[in-house]
C-alpha cells in the first residue's frame, strides 16, 4: 500500500525540485565547479547559468519577430521632447554657459557688458527648444548607428539574471506548476502500476527499476506536453483538439511578456543611460556636437568675429567643443525629466502585447522552450536518478 504513496509523493517532490534547480540558486552554490558548467560539489540554476545564451535567444526573438529601433523610435515626437525639456534648460543652459566662459575666458566674459551676457544667454535659452528638436529629428534618423538594442537588452539580463528568472518564471507560471501536478498524477498512476507487477513477481531490484522508469518517463511527458505538439492538432473529427498547453496561452502569456519587458527591461529609464553608455555612444556625441556648435554660432550672431579676434578661432572652437561636453555631462539628468513622456509615447507594452499575439506558433514557443531546450537531459536524468534512489529506500524498507 506503500509503494503507490511514495511514488506519488516522490514524483511530485523530485519534478518540484527540477524545476526549482532550472532557476536557482541564481550563483553557484557549492565549491569545485567544473569549468564551463553550473555543477560540481554544487549547483547554479540552469537559466541564471547560461544567462547570456538565454538572453541572446530572448533578444533574436525580440529584435526579428516583435519590434525594431526604428518603429520604437519613430514613435516619439521631437516637438514635445523639446517641449517638455525646455524649463530645465534654461537653468542648465545658464550655467553652462556661465561656467565656460569661467573657466576659458574669465577676463573677457568679466569684461563684457552685462547687457551682452544677458542677450547671449537669452538667445541661446530661446534657440534651445529648435535645437532639441532638430536634435531628437537626427537622432531618430540615425538611431540605427546610435543604439545598439541587442546589445542593451542582453547587457541589462546579464547584469540581473534574476530579471530572466522573473520573465520565464511569470510567462511560463501555469506550465511550471502543470509539470509539477501532472508529475504527481503520473507518480500515483505509475504506483498503481508498480503494486500490481509487486503482487506477482516481488523481486527488490524492481523498485528502483521502476523508480528509474517512472522518474525518467514522468519529467519527459510533461515537458512534450507543454510544447507539443506546436501546431492545433483536430482529433476525433475535431471534437478534441490537441495542442502544446504554453502554446494555448498565447494571448495571455503575451500580455504578461509586454508588462515585464516594457516595464523592467525597455523602459525610458533604462533606455537613456544604455543610449548615453553604450557601445555606439560615441556617434551620438558626435551628433550633439554637430548640433552645438552650430547652435553657438548662431548665439553669438554678430559677435563672433570680434570673439575670434579676442580669443582666437582655436580658443572659440575650443569653448564650443567645452559646451557641448558639458551638455553631454548633463544628459542623464536632463533626460530624467522626460522619461514618463518617453514611456507614454513608445506604449511597449501594448505594442508588444500585440506583436506577441499575432505571432505564429512556432516563433511563440520560442519563448519559453528554450529554457527547457539547453539542459531538458538533465532534467530528464536528473528524475531517473532521485527515482533510483527512492526505489533503493523502498527495498531496503521492504527488506527490512
């Protein structure tokens, strides 16, 4: 009477613990780790190990089935960017200028007429919100050389791979807690099946047989129940369809993907430090600079040539460039004051939801299946192990 409870229980608990080893530890926990995998005398989970791997597969999703920088880009609007930003440069502008001409020229800005400080200052605060403009302009332009969104989401999942956790974790919740289930279904079915063979042949070396076959068999289902089959398969002249249960929950799962991902990894908030940091940061100072400078001459007007007569056409250029670098350094804090317009404007999440859902079959499993793809034989083995184990538990306690 045994043998069916311990099987169920044990297949419960062993596919609860594959399951849990997949994610965690989120670090290795343990000493010796053999070089290249997330074992040893100790374990990491399966996904946090091969956080980059994943979160490339993530991304190609991403990037060639749901969104590209361009259409995310195109949704901003240069004119309201220029005016929701136009209170805070004023300041900014302000000092910038101030604080240059301190450091480059003190006894020509102290020899200037406060009337001219104040009109170049004027000039340069009224000519800001064209030049913001015509700055977002050329960056949604150029947006593609600028921001590399691959290289900023993989960047963002390494850095907190319990972020990748989170996605897989909430997108997949109903699968996870299916495998679990059926597993002790399976578990109760296969005890059944194991006390009926015990009556007629009670050999010990059965147990942990069968312990072997049912852990083995019980982890391999309920994962081919998940993803398979991948297309709706009619039986029964339609009566009964058949299709993998992750697959079924497309639009659901979608609504789930484009709350995180809108929300913890392409939100504005991470969007502007990767754009200022990334690896193609340099074309967008350059792009800025380009803008600068020609805003500056503009501010000086009629002032230039006596400017470059006062300090020289390299010391002019010099204190353009100087501008700009100060405009640079203030970026991240400037841009904080527009990141709810920016999140507003893009609406990623109900773009994503919508490119999710009207995903074919195939492409959709690739969000979740390839979590269990990398390492599905460990989960797999891992079953028929602690099935062995029990099996042996069992004899020993039967014996006894």
């Amino acid at each position: 009477a045994s043998i069916p409870i311990v099987s169920t229980i044990f297949t419960y608990c062993h596919i609860w613990a594959a399951l849990y080893m997949t994610f965690y530890p989120v670090l290795y926990r343990g000493c010796l780790q053999i070089p290249g995998t997330n074992c040893g005398c100790g374990w990491q989970g399966i996904v946090p190990n091969k956080a980059e791997t994943m979160a490339r597969k993530s991304v190609h999703l991403m990037t060639t089935k749901l969104i590209s920088v361009q259409e995310v880009f195109s949704r901003i609007d240069p004119g309201i960017v220029a005016e929701e930003l136009d209170p805070v440069l004023h300041n900014t502008l302000t000092h910038i200028i101030h604080e240059v001409a301190m450091q480059e020229e003190p006894e020509l800005w102290h020899s200037l007429p406060f009337a001219v400080k104040n009109e170049l200052i004027a000039k340069a605060r009224e000519d800001a919100p064209v030049v913001i403009q015509a700055m977002m302009l050329d960056v949604k332009m150029n947006i593609q050389d600028i921001f590399d969104l691959a290289d900023m989401v993989v960047r963002t999942l390494m850095r907190d791979p319990n972020l990748l956790n989170t996605m897989f974790i909430k997108c997949g919740y109903d699968e996870l807690i299916f495998i679990r289930d059926c597993g002790g279904y399976m578990g109760a079915v296969f005890g059944v099946i194991q006390v009926a063979l015990w009556i007629f042949y009670s050999k010990g070396w059965m147990l942990p047989t069968f312990g072997l076959v049912v852990g083995l068999l019980s982890n391999w289902i309920a994962l081919k129940m998940i993803f398979e089959p991948v297309e709706p398969r009619p039986v029964f002249g339609g009566r009964i369809v058949l299709q993998g249960l992750f697959l079924k929950r497309q639009k659901e799962v979608s609504i789930e993907y484009g709350k995180i991902v809108a929300g913890k990894i392409l939100s504005s908030k991470n969007l502007i430090p990767a754009i200022i940091t990334g690896r193609c940061s340099d074309k967008l100072f350059e792009l800025i600079h380009k803008h600068v400078h020609g805003a500056c001459d503009r501010y000086t007007g009629v002032s230039r040539p006596f400017i470059k007569l006062m300090t020289g056409t390299a010391k002019y250029n010099h204190c353009k460039h100087m501008v700009g670098e100060r405009l640079i350094a203030s970026l991240s804090d400037t841009m904080r004051h527009v990141e709810k317009h920016l999140d507003q404007s893009m609406d990623l999440e109900n773009l994503l939801r919508e490119k999710m859902c009207a995903l074919p079959a195939r492409d959709f499993e690739d969000l979740l299946h390839p979590v269990f793809q990398e390492d599905e034989w460990k989960l797999v083995l891992m079953g028929g192990v602690l099935g062995v184990f029990v099996g042996c538990m069992q004899w020993y306690a039967l014996g006894s």
